[in-house]
C-alpha cells in the first residue's frame, strides 16, 4: 500500500511536470522520491507502520499538484530567453521597410539623395517590437536573478 501511495503521488506530481524535457523531469521525480524515502524511513524508525509512515510523510512533503505547478515554474525561470531573436526580426522589418519605402518612393531619382529620411522611419517603425521584447528579455533576466 504504502509503495501505491507514493506512485500515486509521484504521478500526480509528474503531471504538472509536462512542459520539462524528460531527463529534467526524471531528475525532479528521483529527487523527490529520494526526499520522501528519507521522510518514511524516518517515521519508521519512530516506530510508525510501513503504511502511517508513509502517509505522514506525504502530508509533511506538501499537495502534489502544488509541488509539481512550483517546480515547473522553477524549471522555467531557469530557461534563458534569447535575446538574437529580437535583434534578427528588427533588423529585418527594417530593411523590408527600407526598401518598401525606396520602391514606394515617387520620383525614383530622388532616392540616392533623400534616403536618411526614409532610413530614419524604417528605423523607428519596429523600434516598439524590438522594445517590447528587450523589456520582456531584462525582467526574465532580473527574475533569474532574485530567483
């Protein structure tokens, strides 16, 4: 009963875990078995049954479902965003917007001359994309930080 009572509880926990890869969350059920072994070997040493102890220990680890949605944000914190994502799809809005506004352009020998303008625009039209994700990409890393 008391190995049920820990499958159980592994189970339950490993369901939250879904979004790891499998060697993470391998990882996260060893080590909480581990814990909870260590746990039931205690209570039985305290002179409990294989089965009290067992459930004691599980009481004393904490709710499944809450160790396991705790731990799946742990492991997601700990994944660093990217920031070359950002900087590739500016960088790339703006020469589409660049060379839109140089075939938009209505008199096509102005354009070697009157280029800055345009490249000032094509500069600034993404420059909200790109904001919002390198403000996305320091709060990730601020939180790492604190974590």
């Amino acid at each position: 009963m008391a190995n049920h009572q820990i499958d159980q509880y592994i189970k339950t926990v490993s369901a939250r875990l879904k979004r790891l890869t499998p060697a993470q969350r391998a990882e996260e059920i060893q080590e909480i078995r581990q814990h909870l072994e260590a746990l039931i070997a205690g209570y039985v040493a305290q002179g409990r049954s294989e089965d009290e102890a067992t459930g004691a220990a599980i009481r004393q680890f904490g709710r499944a479902e809450q160790i396991g949605r705790e731990l799946g944000g742990a492991w997601a914190l700990r994944q660093v965003r990217r920031l070359w994502p950002y900087a590739v799809a500016y960088v790339s809005l703006v020469l589409l917007i660049f060379g839109f506004f140089a075939l938009a352009n209505d008199q096509p020998s102005d354009f070697p001359y009157g280029w800055a303008n345009q490249l000032i625009m094509a500069l600034v039209l993404p420059a909200g994309m790109f904001s919002m994700g390198l403000i996305k990409y320091l709060r990730h890393r601020r939180a790492l930080r604190r974590g």
